[in-house]
C-alpha cells in the first residue's frame, strides 16, 4: 500500500467546510466523495472492504478506469475506524497532497462507509430472477415475497417503492457501458437508502440500459432521495447521456409491488418520452394514470387505430405527423403556434393535418378527433413506444426541414 506524499502543498482548508456539510447533512457518500475530490484536487474511487465500488469522483470514464486499473501515480489508502478496516480510497492527485489533509478525509470517508456500507448480497442473477418474478407477478403471495426478499437483505413486510432508470448513450457504447450505468444507479440509490436493491433487467422492447431499484420501507421521502441521488450519480459519472427516471407510490404490502413496478414503468415511460422532467413520480404523471389499469393489449389496439398509421408513415417518408400532432395539442390547436413550435411553415402544419385525417380518418380540426389522437399519444407513451423523429420532406415543407425534437 503506497501512502500520500508528505508534501508542503498548500490547501484552501475552506474546502473541507463542503466535506464535513456533506455529512452532516446526510447528503450520501458519492456527495462526500466528490467534495473530499474538491479538497484534495485528486480523481477519488471509494469501495468496500470486497473490492465493491461504492463511490466515484472522476473527471471522465476513462479516468475512472485509469484509477481501478491501478499504476503510477496512483495512490491506494485503506479507510479504518479504530483497528477495523472498512474499505479503500484509491486516489490519484493532480497536484501535491498534503499528508494531514488526506488522513483527515479518509477519516471522514472511512466514517461515511462505515455508516451506510450496504448488507451483503446474493448474486446479481438471485436478485434479477427475484425481482422479475415479483414485478411479473410469478410470485404474487405477501407472505413468500417477504420471505424471499429477507434472503437477499431485504425487509419488505412494511412494503417498497420500486424505481426504474433508464440510460441512452448519444455514441457507440462500449462493452463496460451498462455496467457503469448499474453501478451509478446502485451508489446513487444507496446513499439515499443504505438496502436499496439495484438490478439491470433486459427488456426486448427497450434500448440502451434499464435498470430497476427496489426501495424498502414505507417512507415515501426515503425513496425519493434514494431517486434524486441515483440521477445525480448518472449525471456525474456519464455526462453525454440521457437520461429518464420513474418513482413509484409505496406499496404498503409487498403483494401490491407489480403494482409498484407498473408505476415506475409508466413514469420512467412518460419522462422519457415527453423529456420535461428527468425524474418524474407516478404521482405527477396526470391523466397517463388513468391508462395504467387499462388491458396493455387494449391500449395496443387504441394506439394502432389512431397513432400508428402515422408512426408507420413518418418511419417510411422521415416526416414529422406524430411531432405535428404532438404540437398542435401542446398549443391548443392553434395552427400558428404550431407552426412556431416547428420551425416551419403554417400551410405545412395543414398539410400534415390533412395527411393525418387521410391516414387514421381523424379530423383534428373536431374535438372527438383531438380527444382520440391525444389518448392514442398517451397510449403510445404508456406501451413505452417511442415514435421515430427525422427530418421533414413531404410534400409542402417548402419553409425548410424541421429539426427532430430532442
């Protein structure tokens, strides 16, 4: 183990006010680490004493990977309280550290992983097989799914919250990608909620990287913060990405967590979908709500009677129906408006409206007809259908090509 220099570099020792603000606080570890990272002007991996990563103060993946790869010029400091180890800083410096500096931080960091150090866990393919059974409601008994989650560390009797991140990358992944993606999400929502459960499940309908939380406990505010701090850690540790999270009511018993699971679903759904809000409770999703207790296969057969046809036509000719119709809602069918939203020409909206009534047999110049296209959007975003966007150039967009929305 290499120890940090006894350099005479100087500090602005007014940084640690953010260390020591960000414990008493209860912000989290990863808020901690990346203001120890401040302090020590120093890229800062924190794990457990198994070699799991719990926190990461970087200034890109690379860096990250530079520093678990370990090397010249990287500095590996075991975290103990007393004569208990409890984990371990490893640390590279951009500039001089200071001894007395370092040991006070790692004293502070080996406090903080002491204190919200995760229970042991079973395998990453137990917790996946576990999580899925409850969300497709293969198990659905109060009674085995509390019994089945206590073998994993979790205390599910006075029920959870379920939360789902979804992360898309802007460029070519590479193969670590998703890992990363789990490993933010797990941190984040660990330092919010110490046994919160994390899992990357494959979805065939869904690109880039899913992963599921499960929040134990009924407090609302817990789960909340283990949110709010799983999306910072993705937006710390993966800049350039995009990204959408859904929250859940609590399921006060845990056979009412598929319920749960749907909930995050939609949110996760309509977030992503509308990119209002990167974070979005099922409580705000408004009248999408409605549509969850709706037959999924219902809500497939509505969004194919109205929205489809146009999906299918803006996917074969790169045009923009579905935004178009989109926008005139958003503005209260006035063509103006939309025209302004899009970038484009008013006679171009009217075409695209007259293309719309041709295609689905819906004027949207009636109230039924915006009533039915505004439910089959809503439909759409439910299902976690996300329509194709690209360039206008039918017939009519002569005021130019509209920019995908992003």
């Amino acid at each position: 183990m290499s120890s940090p220099a006894e350099g005479s570099v100087g500090h602005d020792l007014s940084l640690l006010d953010g260390v020591t603000e960000a414990v008493a606080s209860g912000a989290g570890l990863p808020d901690v680490v990346r203001a120890a990272a401040k302090v020590l002007d120093a890229t800062l991996v924190v794990a457990d004493r198994a070699g799991g990563i719990l926190a990461v103060a970087a200034r890109s993946p690379a860096d990250e990977r530079a520093v678990l790869a370990g090397g010249e010029g990287i500095e590996v400091l075991e975290l103990r309280l007393g004569d208990r180890s409890v984990g371990q800083l490893r640390m590279r410096a951009r500039g001089g550290a200071v001894a007395g500096v370092v040991r006070l931080v790692a004293t502070l960091l080996a406090g903080e992983v002491e204190r919200l150090r995760a229970p042991a866990r079973a395998s990453q393919e137990a917790a996946g097989a576990f999580l899925a059974a409850v969300l497709d409601r293969e198990v659905h008994a109060a009674e085995e799914i509390a019994a089945r989650g206590r073998e994993l560390g979790l205390e599910l009797r006075e029920g959870a919250s379920v939360l789902v991140a979804r992360a898309h990358a802007h460029a070519p992944a590479d193969e670590g990608w998703r890992a990363r993606v789990l490993g933010a999400v797990e941190r984040g929502a660990r330092s919010g909620a110490a046994d919160a459960l994390a899992v990357a499940l494959r979805r065939s309908d869904t690109s880039g990287a899913e992963i599921v939380v499960l929040v134990p406990g009924p407090d609302e505010a817990r789960a909340t913060r283990a949110a709010e701090a799983a999306l910072r850690e993705l937006q710390a540790g993966l800049p350039g990405n995009t990204f959408a999270l859904g929250r859940s009511r609590v399921a006060a018993d845990p056979a009412e967590l598929h319920r749960a699971g749907s909930e995050a679903l939609l949110a996760a759904n309509v977030a992503e979908s509308t990119a209002e809000r990167a974070l979005l409770a099922f409580e705000d999703v408004g009248s999408y709500r409605l549509l969850l207790s709706e037959d999924p296969a219902e809500l497939q057969r509505f969004y194919a009677d109205t929205i489809e046809p146009l999906a299918a036509y803006d996917a074969q000719y790169e045009t923009e129906l579905v935004r178009t119709v989109e926008a005139y809602l958003d503005n209260d069918a006035n063509v103006a408006a939309t025209a302004q939203t899009l970038f484009t020409h008013r006679h171009t909206v009217r075409y695209r409206l007259e293309r719309v009534r041709d295609l689905t047999g819906l004027d949207m110049a009636s109230t039924d007809g915006r009533e039915r296209l505004s439910l089959g959007l809503k439909s759409m975003r439910v299902l976690g259908i996300h329509r194709p966007g690209g360039p206008a150039g039918e017939a009519g967009a002569g005021a130019g090509r509209v920019p995908p929305r992003r």
